[in-house]
C-alpha cells in the first residue's frame, strides 16, 4: 500500500470512529465495525481489524444478553440479523488469524460462524446470506488446510463450498448470482492448487481456466492476476518432465509472461500480498533460467513485504528459494573452494530459517524443501551426520504429504463432486416436473372453489339462524350468571374484612422494624464518629511526618541561599513539591547548599497511604552535602514510626556526630536501630529496619585534569536499594554514548538485624556538571499497571530516565508523575513511591 492510500485510509478510520462515537443504534455500530472500520484496518492491521470484529461481537451478544442462540430465539426476525452480524464477524476474523499463520484459531472461528447460520437455516432455509456465509467459511477452511498440507480435508471443504455457492449461481437476483460466481471462481482457483501439489497439472490447468473466465466475466483484476500466476505456475512446473532444453524455455517464456501480466494488475490493485506472490514466482523462473542476480533481487524484495505484512507464509517460501539459489549458484558457476564454503553457509542459514518457521506455522510443504536444500548443502561441506539427519526429515515430510491414500482420496472426493453434481441436475428437473403438476392442481381446485361459494352461501344462511337461537340462550345463562356473581360478591366483603385485620397486624410488625433500623442508625453514626477520631490522628501524623521532610524545591533552595531565615512551606506527600498546609518551620541547614554549590533536584514523593514508610533526608555538613531516600518496613502508620525513627537517627549520626563517610553512617544507622527496636536476631522475635540509598558529594569543585568543567568528588553506601547516574557528555569516560546510565550495585542486606552483618560498601565516584543523580525507593518499577496489569520494572524506569534526562530536573518529575498516574490507570497505587533526583 502506498503512502498516501495508507494515509487516506487512516484518515478515513478516524473520520468512521468519530461517526461510530455519535450513532446510539446497536445495528448501525456493529455494521460499522464489521463492513468499514475493521475492513480497512484489514490492510494497515491485522491486531487491529480482529478487536474491531470482536467489539461487534461483543455489542451482540450485550445487546441479546446471550452468547449462542436457541431455536425460540431465532424465530425474531431482529435476533436473525445480530445472529448473522456475529458468524460475520466470526469469519472475517478467521480471516485474520489465517492471513497470521494461526490456523488452528482461523479454523475455530470458521466452523463457529458456520454453526450458527446452521441454526438460522433451520428455522427458514431461504436465507441467502446464511448460505453465502457458510460457503465462503467452507472456502476459507480449505485454504487453510492446504496450507498446513492436509489435502485430502482441503479439498473435502472446497467441494463443500463450491456445491453451495454453483446452487446459488442459478438464482434470478443478479446480484446473488454474481457474488456466487465469485465464491466458485475461488473454489476452482483453490482445488487447482492442490492438483498442482499432486502433480495433476492438466486437471489443474482446467480448474484454472475455468476459474479465469469467470472472472472475465466478472473484470475481476484481483482474481484475473491470481489465475494468471496459477497458470503460470504450472507453465513451470511442466518444464521438470520436459527433457527438451528448447521446449523448457518456452514453457519458462510462458510462466514469465503471465507472471509479470499478474505483476502489473498488482501494481495497479496496491496489493502487497499478490505482489509478494508474484515476485516470489518471477524469481524462481529466473532462477531457473540461470539468472541469478534478477532471481536474488525478486527474493529478497519479498523478504521485505512479506515481513511488512507479517506472512510467516511467505517468508519461510522466500527464505527456501533463497537458500536454493545459492546452492544452485555454487554447482553452475567457477568459484573458488572458499566462496563455494561461503555459498553453502548462506544456503544453510536462510534454509535454517525456512525450517523453523515451517515448523511454526506447521507448513510440511515448505519444511520438505528446506530439508532438502539443508540435506544437501551440508553433504556439500562434509557434514554428512547433518546432512542424514535433514534427509530423514525430508522424507518424513514426503510420505506425510503425499501417501498414496491421500492422492487416492482426492480422487474418490472428485467423482463424489462430480456425482452429486449430476444427482442434483435429476433433482432440479423432478421439481420442474413437480411444480407443473402443481399449476394444473391448482386450476381444477379453483373450479372447485367456485362449486363450494354456492354451497357455502346456503350453508351461511342456516348458521346465521341457528346463531340467533344460541344468542337468546346466551342471555338467559348470563341472567343466570349474574345471580352467582351476587353470591361472590358477598362473600369477598367478607373476606375483605379479614384482608384488614391482617394488615393492621402488618402495620405493627413494620413500626418495629422501624425502630429497630433507628437503633442501627444511631450505632452507625458512632462508629462514624469513631472513625473520624482515629482518621484525625493519622493526618496529625501525617503533618509531623511532613515536617521533618526536608524541602529539596530549587524555589526553596534559592530563597534560604540568600537569608538563613527558617522556610515555611512544606511538603504534601501526595502533591510531591507543592505544600498546601503550614507546618513547624525547617532548620536552614538541612536543605541549603552553599551557593557555589548549587545543585537542581526533584523529589517524587507518593505515599501509598496518608503517612508513609518512605521518606527523604537532606543534610549539610562542612563541606559536604548527604542525601538519602530510605524504604522502611511496611507502609502506612506503621511505616511512618520507623521512618520517624530513620529521620531522627540520621540527624543525630550527621549532624551532631558530624560522620560523612556514607558507608558509616549506614553501619551507625542499623547499630541505632537494632539497639531502639532491641534486636536479636531470634527466631519469632521482630526484624523491621529500612532499605537505603545514601550519597555524601563534597561541594568542593576540583579538576580530573581532562577538561574544564566541575568535578565534585562523591561516596556512596547502598542497602538493598542502587544508585542510578546518568552521564549525558560524551566526552567523560568511560561513556561513549550521548547519554548513559550506571547503575551501582547496593548490599544485599537491609538496616537491621540480619544474618549478614558485615560493614557496609563505600564507594567512590567522581561526579561531572550535567551528571544526574537517582536515589529511590522499590515502589515506582514494583507499582502494577498497563494494559495487562503488570509491574512496571526497573528496565522501563531506567529507559523513561534516559529519554527526558536532558529535561530540567523540574519537567523530568512532571513526566514521571504522569507516567506512574498513566500506568496505574483504574488500579490500586501498591506500595510508597519516593524518587530523588540530583543535577550536578
């Protein structure tokens, strides 16, 4: 398809889905999806086009609240034409599985398509479009067994369709019989392939020409080119029992002029499929005929559209021609023993290909050949075991395809066609017979018809009378009637009153209730009250745990720089930077760098519940700046204590005991913590801690005698959570790229009592201006979400870093945010999410 079909054909789905949005009528929704939309998605996308057929299936079957019809059901004429709206798109997405390779779930959809317009044809065996339906499924199954080489079955479901569809050929609307003479022109084209499989080419030659004068008749181009690539097909195949050098050529003449008349009606279509075909065809002649250049150039542009059209089909049959001409090339041409080796070696990787995915779309034809091509090619180099083992394959693959029992089976279903054919010419001419015996029936009985008027009008006059006598009857018994009625009356007043008594007792029972439901009320409305109690006191910690949250915004950052004065925003966890209500204010130090030192950060700070087990903590201590993002134990309010315990335990190690050494100040960290939760390591007793992330960056700028730029020296101690750095110049080694990212490998062991008690790692590192520091928590990769609901994962994290990393730090956490709101959707936020960014 060109560019600007292809952009024509977007343009109009987008234009049909507007449409598809305003229309309120099931009908006219599901005759959209099926017969525009998801048509023309058929030639862009076949994933596509079968999500619109079965959104039209699933606009049925909500509409008629079932999912297979029942004989009463389809007695509505209404449920008769959403049943056939669904075996419509039922076939059309078989279609799509077998244009996919996916046979089995193409034959499923058929046969389930066929299945309920065989219920339809039950109830009124005139419709039509049933019968049309059922024979283009029956077509289609064929197809797809003579793809997967079963024959005898393929041509058992042509005969089948082809029955059909010469019935419907007869009929007087001309618009029936020009559909049917297609669907017969199919059939015909169909059965000839497989008699070309079975080396039958004069009877192939038959089916084909009948085929291609149908479609004459019809100036159909489409299927003028496919007959005309049959006929020459079968030009070719003749020349393998002609012995005559001259007598091939001309068949080989002939083969390539219906190829390139089927070529240029291709062209004229934008039919990517037939202009594979044909390709493909022109090749092999070519091939044939010893020129092997033209032959490789036709091959290897039929890689290219038949992966553009996904045809696994196709590409295995390109991949075998391939290898074959290169085989070919080796035993007709001079070349030295290198080249020769080098020729084997690409036969027998394109052949390799051929044979794994022959096997994948159960293809034994084009497994047959690649064994072959593969036996051979590795007789060639030497390597006889492989060369033994391809030759077993490749008989195997034969005696599957080609049993005398199959060959023999295609004929008896032959003459069983051609017996039921002649049987049903005797059985229209007995209903032609039929029918005038019927006209002559019918024209004594009116003679008789009159005969009986006169009669019936006497007749009439004695009825009329004795229906006046019965009249009178009726009066006196309703006379009768209305003296029982009386009766009745009287004795319903009576039954009336004890109706009352009983409701009096039921307007008792009821005022009960009532005040029992009152009682309910007034016990709800105490549990509400407690309720809120308890939710006012986790918001209370809420605002405690956000005060000591340091305040990492560059607004804040450049507001302390030039006054020491104490800041008063805070932080919302769920809004990450913005605050919306006062807390205590902040110590100045804990978050203002010195200014020739001035660092760009964001925090993502998301918790899972109103207080958090994550948290965040900045320091400045003489020359160096310390940042950490730490996960506790759980999340919540329980979280929320150890994250205050963290907060607290940091603050005295650095700022008071003034340790900078990030490895150290992880190892005093768990001895503080194992000591506050008293720790023992224990079977059944408590093992809370947190995960961490600690870097300490000396502001001091130096030089790495390579270029001018800063150089901060940095250390960094990990428990169970990385360090991720992204260099964005090339010119720092060791990275070579425009932006890289490094990951830095944390211990595996958390800060608490473990069994692994070992000194925390400190590394060194040198950072760059423009590097970009991340310190995080597990919750952003571990959050769940998407379109199949799963975790998003480190590798999608690290890649959505690379591609805004040239972003300001600000822009990058924006992207972020929405990317984790985008990937949650519907769904439930998991775990705290907290994510630090530094731009050095």
């Amino acid at each position: 398809m060109s560019i600007n079909i292809l952009a024509q054909d977007i343009a109009k789905i987008d234009s049909l889905w507007g449409v598809y949005k305003k229309v309120n009528q099931d009908t006219t929704k599901i005759k959209l999806l099926n017969e525009e939309i998801g048509y023309l998605y058929e030639s862009i996308n076949s994933d596509s086009a079968i999500t619109c057929y079965k959104k039209a299936i699933e606009i049925v079957e909500n509409n008629l609240n079932i999912k297979t019809p029942n004989l009463s059901n389809l007695k509505d004429v209404n449920f008769k034409k959403l049943i056939q709206y669904k075996a419509n798109s039922l076939r059309y997405i078989g279609n799509m599985y077998s244009h996919k390779a996916d046979y089995s779930l193409a034959i499923e959809n058929y046969l389930e398509s066929n299945k309920m317009l065989e219920e339809l044809l039950k109830i009124n065996s005139e419709i039509i479009s049933g019968k049309k339906g059922i024979a283009s499924s029956y077509n289609n199954i064929g197809l797809v067994y003579s793809y997967m080489g079963n024959y005898d079955q393929a041509i058992e479901y042509y005969l089948k369709s082809l029955k059909i569809s010469e019935e419907l050929s007869n009929s007087p609307d001309k618009s029936i019989s020009m559909s049917s003479l297609y669907s017969m022109s199919s059939c015909y084209n169909n059965i000839s392939i497989l008699y070309i499989s079975q080396v039958s080419y004069d009877k192939a030659l038959d089916y084909n020409f009948k085929s291609l004068k149908i479609n004459e008749q019809l100036d159909n181009k489409k299927g003028i080119s496919e007959c005309l690539n049959n006929i020459g097909m079968i030009y070719y195949l003749q020349t393998n029992s002609l012995l005559d050098k001259k007598s091939k050529n001309v068949n080989f003449e002939k083969a390539l002029n219906c190829f390139f008349k089927a070529l240029k009606i291709k062209e004229e279509l934008d039919d990517k499929v037939g202009l594979a075909v044909c390709n493909g065809n022109i090749g092999v002649i070519y091939k044939e005929q010893g020129n092997y250049e033209k032959s490789l150039k036709y091959n290897l542009k039929n890689i290219i559209l038949d992966e553009e059209l996904g045809d696994k089909y196709g590409l295995a049959a390109c991949y075998v021609n391939i290898g074959m001409l290169y085989i070919v090339l080796n035993d007709s041409t001079d070349l030295s023993e290198n080249q020769k080796l080098n020729n084997f070696n690409k036969a027998i990787e394109y052949e390799t290909k051929a044979i794994e995915l022959a096997r994948e779309i159960k293809s034994k034809p084009r497994e047959n050949e690649a064994a072959n091509s593969l036996m051979y090619a590795y007789k060639k180099i030497g390597n006889y075991k492989k060369s033994v083992e391809f030759a077993e394959i490749f008989i195997a693959t034969k005696d599957s395809m080609f049993s005398e029992e199959k060959t023999k089976s295609l004929a008896e279903m032959g003459a069983k066609y051609e017996t039921e054919k002649r049987e049903l010419t005797i059985q229209k001419l007995e209903k032609e017979k039929e029918l005038q015996n019927e006209t002559i029936a019918r024209k004594n009985a009116e003679s008789k018809k009159q005969r009986i008027l006169i009669f019936s009008f006497l007749i009439g006059f004695l009825i009329i009378l004795v229906f006046s006598v019965f009249l009178y009857r009726l009066f006196l018994q309703k006379k009768k009637a209305n003296l029982i009625i009386a009766n009745k009356n009287q004795s319903l007043e009576i039954a009336f009153a004890e109706i009352s008594q009983q409701k009096e007792e039921i307007t008792s029972q009821r005022d009960e209730i009532e005040a029992q439901r009152d009682k309910v009320s007034e016990q709800n409305h105490v549990l509400f009250e407690q309720k809120k109690e308890i939710t006012d006191s986790i918001n209370y910690a809420k605002r405690i745990q956000t005060a000591v949250l340091p305040d990492l915004s560059p607004k804040s950052q450049n507001s302390n720089s030039k006054s020491q004065a104490p800041s008063s925003k805070s932080q919302d966890p769920e809004s990450v930077i913005a605050r919306n209500e006062a807390i205590p204010p902040l110590q100045s130090d804990c978050f203002v760098p010195r200014n020739d030192a001035q660092f760009e950060t964001f925090i993502l700070f998301r918790p899972k519940d109103i207080v958090s087990g994550d948290f965040y903590w900045f320091s400045k201590v003489n020359d160096y700046q310390i940042y950490a993002v730490s996960d506790c134990t759980g999340h919540g309010v329980p979280g929320a204590f150890m994250s205050m315990l963290g907060v607290s335990f940091l603050n005295e190690i650095v700022r008071k005991k003034e340790v900078t050494k990030a490895s150290e100040v992880l190892d005093n960290l768990r001895n503080s913590i194992i000591e506050a939760l008293s720790q023992t390591g224990e079977a059944g007793t408590q093992k809370d801690g947190m995960d961490m992330s600690l870097i300490a960056i000396n502001i001091t700028q130096t030089s790495d005698g390579l270029k001018t730029s800063d150089v901060y020296k940095a250390q960094w101690a990990g428990a169970n959570n990385p360090l991720w750095l992204i260099r964005s110049s090339k010119e720092m080694p060791p990275f070579e790229k425009v932006a890289s990212l490094e990951e830095m490998k944390p211990d595996k062991m958390p800060i608490a009592i473990y069994e692994r008690m070992d000194s925390f790692t400190n590394h060194e590192l040198q950072l760059y201006s423009g590097d970009t520091i991340y310190l995080m928590s597990d919750g952003y990769e571990d959050q769940f979400g998407g379109l199949k609901g799963k975790k998003f994962l480190s590798k999608n994290l690290k890649q959505l870093l690379l591609s805004n990393c040239q972003m300001q730090m600000e822009e990058q956490r924006n992207v972020l945010e929405k990317t984790l709101i985008e990937w949650i959707g519907e769904g439930e936020q998991i775990d705290d999410i907290t994510l630090l960014g530094i731009r050095i």
